[in-house]
C-alpha cells in the first residue's frame, strides 16, 4: 500500500469546492446540520463533490491536535512585550515548553517558542492571529508542528 502524503497549503489556494466541503464538515461536526444533504445546501455544493473531497481535505487544526507547534516571534523590545505575549497563550490554555530570545537588535527580537496545543481552548490559526494583533508583534510565523 502506498504512503499517502500529506501538504499544508493555504486556503486561498484551495478550489472552491476544497472550500465549501470544509465549510460543509464544520456544520457537521458543530451539530448545526445533522445531515451531508442539509450542509451542502447550505454551503452551496453538490454532494458529489462533498463525497469527492470530504477524506481528502482537512482543516489544519484537526491535523495537529495534541502535538506540539513552534512558532516565530518578531516583537518589539520594550518592557513588558513578552510578558503580555505569554499572557495571551496563557489566555488560550496553551502550555509553553520551551522560549528562546535572541539578543535584540534595532528594537527587535525573535522570540521562537515552542507549544503543547492538547489543552488549548482555541484553535492554533486564532492564537497566531490573537498574537499577530498585538501591538509589539510584527510577524508570527508557524515554523514547525509535530508530537
């Protein structure tokens, strides 16, 4: 039997049928819609594309549930920065394993940390965006994901 192999690849990059399919799983597994017929009505495709895609196509999340990401931090040098950064994935009910700084430069350090998402309240694109609004942090990248 043959490896499957598996890519992350941005949204936008998707069909829209990709789209709508994972639009459609939501509904089912939030409980909105209780049947494949209702939720792609809703989302507006056909169940043979649904049935096409549906074990093909998964949000990120599903694929990293209790594993453990790695994110890069550009934040600005100034008191406090860290602290209200930590405070956020705190907030989320992530547990940081491990925090590494370099030495800022020009106002600017990286900070790459790494995290269990087991017990995390929200999902890993709500907490890069969560971080990403904060006012010090200049760019979040997600680095590295494994158990």
């Amino acid at each position: 039997m043959t490896r499957k192999k598996f890519y992350l690849v941005r949204e936008d990059m998707l069909t829209e049928a990709m789209q709508k399919t994972l639009e459609a799983k939501a509904l089912l597994e939030s409980g909105k819609k209780r049947k494949i017929n209702e939720a792609v009505h809703e989302v507006g495709l056909s169940r043979s594309a649904f049935y096409k895609y549906k074990d093909g196509v998964f949000p990120f999340h599903t694929m990293t549930k209790e594993k453990i990401i790695t994110l890069s931090i550009n934040l600005e040098d100034r008191s406090g920065n860290l602290s209200a950064m930590l405070a956020t994935v705190a907030e989320a009910e992530a547990n940081v394993l491990t925090i590494n700084q370099t030495i800022p430069l020009q106002g600017r350090a990286n900070i790459t940390l790494s995290i269990d998402t087991a017990t995390m309240s929200l999902e890993i694109d709500e907490l890069v965006e969560k971080i990403e609004s904060m006012e010090a942090v200049e760019k979040v990248e997600l680095v590295g994901s494994g158990s």
